[in-house]
C-alpha cells in the first residue's frame, strides 16, 4: 500500500467522504432531534440527564458507524 493515499485524488476523495459522513450524521441527529417529544439538547446540558446522554451516544455510534458502512462499501 505505501504512500498510496497521498495521491490528491484519493486525498481530496477522503476529504469529501469525511465531509459528507459528517453531513450525514448532523442531519440524522437533527431528525431524531424532532421526532422526540422533548429537546435533546437542552435535556442532556441543562438538565444534566446522564440517562438520556447515555442513550444518545449510543444513537450516535450506531449512525456513525451505519455512515462509515455506507461510505466504505459503495
């Protein structure tokens, strides 16, 4: 394998997935955002409820984990 990723093409193309995987993730967490009946956010930081932090970085391992599948398999 080498030096292989240094090429710009595969570079650049690892930039572009890293992005993207990103994208991704912030747009699924914002839709689970809304589908719950309460705000996420202000649960976890305010209100300290380290039950429901708990819960959503397992959320957030699972999305990664399906976006870094997804992005690696196609």
């Amino acid at each position: 394998m080498g030096i292989e990723w240094l090429r710009p093409g595969a570079f650049f193309a690892s930039i572009l997935f890293a992005l993207l995987g990103v994208l991704v993730f912030w747009i699924s967490f914002l839709v689970i955002d809304k589908l719950t009946p309460y705000d996420l956010w202000r649960e976890i930081i305010e209100k300290q409820n380290r039950a429901l932090a708990l819960v959503v970085a397992a959320m957030c391992l699972g999305i990664s984990l399906i976006v870094a599948a997804a992005i690696h398999g196609g």
